[in-house]
C-alpha cells in the first residue's frame, strides 16, 4: 500500500509533467514532486542535500532538456515511464518485505538509485548523497550532516505509516536522556533531606560563566544522585536563584546512547546531536551519572577520540553545563589521569553522613515506603536501621545501607501468610533483617543479650576443665568490650594463649565460638613457615600464580565478619605475620591484594603457643614445690 502522502506526491508527478505537455511522466518528475513530500524531504537534508539548488537544477532540465517529449494533442495523456513504474513498484516490495504496511517517499528515495541511466540520480549524487546515506538515516537515525538536530527515522521505516504526517520528529535529548524536571513535577523523585552544603555550592558552581560545570565524588551509596534529582525539584518548586528558575535537568542515558551503533561514528553522531541541543537550550543541564565512563566510550583501537574529548570545548566555554558524578575509586583510577578534563570540573565532595543525619534523611524517606509497602515504621524501628546499619554493614554507606534495611524489612513481610504479616514494623523486625544481611547471630544484633553474656563463663567452664582462671580473664574482658568500653576501631579482643600441649587452648578458642555463636576460623601457623607463604593470608602480588584467588584470611573475615579467629601455634610462624597482625590489632583493619579493605573490628583474634613449655615443665630442684607460672614469659618475648 502507499501511504496517503505518497499517492499525493504521485499525483503531483503526473500534474506537474502534464502540465509542462510532456508525453511521459519521468523519474525527473517524481523527484520533482518529492521535493514536497515530508519524508523524502527529511532524508534529503540529513543527507547534505541543498535543496534549493536541486529544484533549480531539476526545473531546468524539464523546461530546456526534455522538449523531445512535448505533444501538441491537449487532449493525450500522460503515460509513466517504465523507470517509473519500476521505482514504485520497488519500493513497495522492500517496504513489505520489511514488514512495513505502506510505503512513503523516503522509500520512493532509495529505490530511485537503482536506476542508474537516470538524470535524477545524477543530480542527487552531484551533492555527493549516496544510497548508504539515505538508508543509514532511515534505519538507525545517522545524519550525514553534522548540523542535522533530529537524528530520528522518517516515518514508514522506524515506525508505522499510520499517522506518520502528523507525528514530529523525535529529538536526541528526549531519546537518550531522561527529564529530570518530568519526574519531579510528577512526584516521582524522593525528597532530599540535608545535604544542603553540597547543593549550596553545585548551584553556585552552575551559575559560573566558564567551567560551570560541578563533579559530585564520593563512595556509593552516600547520595550523590539523589543531590542531582533534589536540585530539579528545587528548580520545580522556584527555590534557586533567577539564574537557574527555567532550567530543565537532564539525565544523560549512556546506556541508549551506546545501544545500536553499529557502524563506526555512530556513537559520535548521537552525543554531538545530543551536546549541540544542549548547547541550544541555555536553560539546559545535562547530568551524567557514573561519568567516568565516557573515557574511553566509543574511541577506536588505537584512537584517543573517545566522549570525553568531544565533550571538552564545549564544558570550556560554558556553552554546555554538565553535572557528573563518580566514586572516588573511579576518579582516581580513569578521571585524574586525563588533567584537560578534570581541570573542567570543580569537585564537590560528598561525604557519607553521621548517624543522626542518616535519621533525619530516612524519616524524611518513611511515608514513601510505607506507602509502597502498605504498612508502618515506627520511629525506634527507623533509628534502630541506622544505628544497626552503621554498626554491623561495614562494606557499604550511609544512608543507603539504612535505606536497604528497612525496604528488605518491610519485603520480607510480602513472604508470609496473610494472617502473620504485620502491619507494624518495631525494633525486632530490623533486628532480624540486619542479622540476615550481616551473616551474624540474631542475638548477637540485638541489644537485649545480657543475659547470654551473664552466661558465658558458666558456659565456658562447663566446657573446659582446669582453666577456670583463664576463663573468667577472657569473659571479664569480652563482657568489657561488649559494654563499649574499648576502641571502636580495634578488635573485640586480641588474646595470646600458652600453656604446654593439650591444656585446652584451642578448646577454650572453640567453646567460645559456640557460646557466643560465630563461627570459628582457624589457620595452623604450621603452614605459614616459609616467608612467600605468608603471602596466601592476603592474596598473591600481582604477577604471581594465585593472584586471581584472593586472600584465606582476608576472605575468610569479609564472608564472616563477627567469627573468633584463631592462630593455632603462632611461634611457628613467618616473623613477616607479625607485621600483618600489628595492623589488625591496632586499626581493625587488613587489605587484600586487590586493595579491599577487611574489617576486623567484630573479631575476637586468639593466638596461642607452647613456646616456653619446657620451662613450665622443669623439675624442682629438692622436695619443695614451685609454681612456674609466668615462668614462659622469657621465651614468648622472644617471639
């Protein structure tokens, strides 16, 4: 079928040569009147086509070059060219094996080039557009000319024909980037609660006249993206200055951007489409969230033309106001090696707020989920996700980690029966969910377990007979720790256990996992003589066999971070551990091969050793009895 403006555009053809009394209507015809025809027209000038001097050329050559045509007899009509007819018929066939129901002028378009012997051809390649030209704007959107501003299909290609005339092109920025204005005015953006100082300064930086270009750094999780959101709701609600009252923010979609290119520049046409719009548009802000991927996004083998570089004259003049945002891991590792393009940016730290912060930003955030999840969150519940969040989830930031808890939390009620779920969350229901997320003993999370440590020694001695001494200085100091009076940045407790062989060290280190119900991790220093084999504990170098496999002891701990370590036989060991643990017991921290930092502050670290264990077991000299307590003091020194 031929879509209702193509019908027209033939129609034309067949007017405009009887018109002129030529016997035949030519291909020189129908490009004539595809001069008029919306699609055609599209793909002529996203093609570098000078539309104007086409239909000069083309005039003249019907009224001087084809008077070989002309009839006398008024009263004959005007009969199409085989050429004609071919090129119509072409188009037909490709629209429907294309699945397509009618066919338009831009399909009229392509199937004219393969009429080669044609002076129409001709004309449209004198402006050097070729076949590929048209089609690669017809199915993927590639402009040929860089001052092209729609770099979208025509219609009957890249969708239905039906209402094709009256649908406007789309333009880039409504197809690789999300409004951010759109959601907010749509309630659609949570609100964003503190964090006033590092939207004070990103509003100030984007009223700059050159560079106005703010970067948001810090570690995930800690808001930087909700920053960006909350300032388009300030610009919804008018509170910015009259500088920023009529900005629109928008979101750049890297992922859209990237999807379809298939031919090499076709990712450059889209974010040059997209930067040019921007540019266009003073009230226009792009934000690119994760904006270290543009280095290196869309450049070549070999090449240094990637996004960052086509990015940087525009982020130097002003003309295009950029918001990024990245971690720290990432700034270090892609952005602060290219110099050009960081010193086009004024870096705004985000810092992971304190707890009270964190309070005060969740209760800002509880209707939306309550609303979401259809029940409530009491006020304890919500600081008890805080507190606890902050405590036991070492491996990620506030207030994101807060915000996990209480969402899982009120999810993991969706897994009951009707009649079991509460309508209500307390203190309890966090309770459980933290213990879950941080693989540690409920008890352990709850703030109620006085009574489990008032039974530990008893527990203890049950357990182990003949030490009864030695347990009570363990329990004293854990029941210490536990109460807050240590270090928060050293480890439960750090303990050296000697005494001959089978005395129940390693006993008392395993009853005091299963009392206190962690679990027991423990490494027989036996294995670790050798200097190289230290290495296993963290994780080869790079370049060594196993770097890929981690570290034992810092996965270990990462997997299980509330456990009682044990070293079992530490005298036996490399004197290079030593440096290891110095760090552990002082900061509560070790870091692996690849950098991750462990944290050791919920492990109680047990070494023992039978050094001096020939001193102890001494004969007296006579009758009398000594007691040789401490008399191993000598020999555990000079470990």
């Amino acid at each position: 079928m031929l879509s209702k403006s193509l019908e027209e555009t033939l129609r034309r053809a067949m007017t405009s040569a009887s018109s002129l009394k030529h016997e035949f209507a030519t291909l020189e015809h129908l490009l004539f009147a595809l001069l008029e025809d919306h699609d055609a027209l599209e793909v002529l000038k996203a093609c570098s086509v000078n539309v104007k001097t086409l239909e000069d050329d083309i005039n003249k050559y019907l009224k001087e070059d084809l008077k070989a045509i002309v009839t006398s007899d008024n009263e004959a009509d005007t009969q199409p060219t085989a050429g004609f007819q071919r090129v119509v018929q072409r188009a037909v066939i490709h629209t429907q094996s294309s699945g397509r129901k009618e066919a338009t002028g831009a399909n009229i378009l392509v199937a004219m080039f393969s009429e080669r012997d044609c002076y129409a051809v001709y004309l449209l390649q004198k402006q050097d557009m070729k076949r590929l030209d048209a089609v690669s704007f017809m199915s993927h959107g590639l402009a040929k000319d860089p001052n092209y501003s729609k770099p979208t299909s025509p219609s009957g290609i890249d969708s239905d024909a039906e209402g094709s005339e009256n649908k406007k092109p789309e333009k880039a920025l409504d197809k690789y980037a999300v409004n951010l204005n759109e959601k907010a005015a749509e309630g659609k953006i949570d609100p964003l609660i503190g964090r006033q100082l590092e939207l004070d300064r990103t509003i100030q930086v984007l009223c700059r006249r050159t560079k106005n270009n703010p970067l948001l750094v810090g570690d995930p999780g800690v808001g930087k993206t909700a920053i960006a959101e909350g300032l388009a709701d300030r610009v919804v609600k008018g509170n910015v200055p009259e500088v920023l009252l009529n900005s629109e923010i928008y979101a750049l979609d890297m992922g859209a951007l990237l999807a379809g290119t298939r031919y090499r520049g076709d990712f450059e046409e889209r974010l040059k489409a997209v930067m040019k719009e921007i540019e266009s548009n003073e009230n226009a802000i792009l934000f690119i969230d994760e904006i270290h991927t543009i280095i290196g996004a869309g450049a070549t083998s070999g090449g240094a033309m990637d996004a960052s570089n086509l990015l940087k004259p525009a982020l130097q003049n002003g003309g295009l106001k950029c918001i990024g945002s990245t971690t720290y891991k990432e700034y270090r590792g892609y952005f602060d090696k290219d110099r050009a393009l960081v010193r086009r940016f004024q870096k705004i730290d985000v810092s992971e707020p304190n707890v009270d912060d964190a309070v005060k930003i969740l209760m800002g955030l509880k209707s939306r989920y309550e609303e979401h999840h259809k029940l409530k969150f009491t006020n304890i519940a919500i600081k008890t996700a805080v507190e606890l969040s902050a405590r036991y989830i070492n491996d990620r930031k506030l207030p994101d980690k807060a915000i996990d808890v209480i969402d899982e939390t009120a999810a993991a009620q969706m897994l009951k029966n009707k009649s079991k779920r509460k309508r209500i969350i307390g203190k309890t229901e966090i309770e459980e969910t933290v213990a879950l997320i941080a693989r540690i003993p409920p008890r352990n999370v709850s703030t109620d377990d006085r009574k489990a440590l008032s039974k530990l020694e008893d527990d203890l001695k049950r357990m182990v007979y003949g030490q009864d001494k030695a347990v009570t200085e363990l329990v004293a100091s854990i029941k210490l720790s536990r109460a807050g009076l240590r270090e928060g940045e050293k480890p439960v407790g750090c303990y050296l256990f000697s005494g001959p062989t089978g005395v129940g060290k390693t006993e008392v280190a395993r009853q005091l996992a299963e009392a206190t119900g962690v679990k027991l991790v423990r490494f027989d220093m036996s294995e670790y003589m050798e200097r190289h084999t230290v290495s296993r504990l963290i994780g080869a170098p790079p370049g060594y066999v196993g770097f890929d496999q981690g570290g034992l002891l810092t996965d270990a701990i990462d997997q299980n971070p509330h456990s009682v370590l044990l070293l079992d036989e530490i005298e036996k060991a490399h004197p290079d551990l030593f440096n290891l643990l110095l760090q552990v017991m002082d900061h509560g921290k070790l870091t692996d091969n690849n950098g991750k930092s462990v944290d050791f502050r919920n492990t109680i670290l047990i070494m023992t050793t039978n050094a001096g264990a020939q001193e102890l077991s001494k004969a007296a000299i006579g009758f009398k009895q000594e007691n040789r307590e401490g008399a191993d003091g000598e020999a555990i020194e000079k470990l």
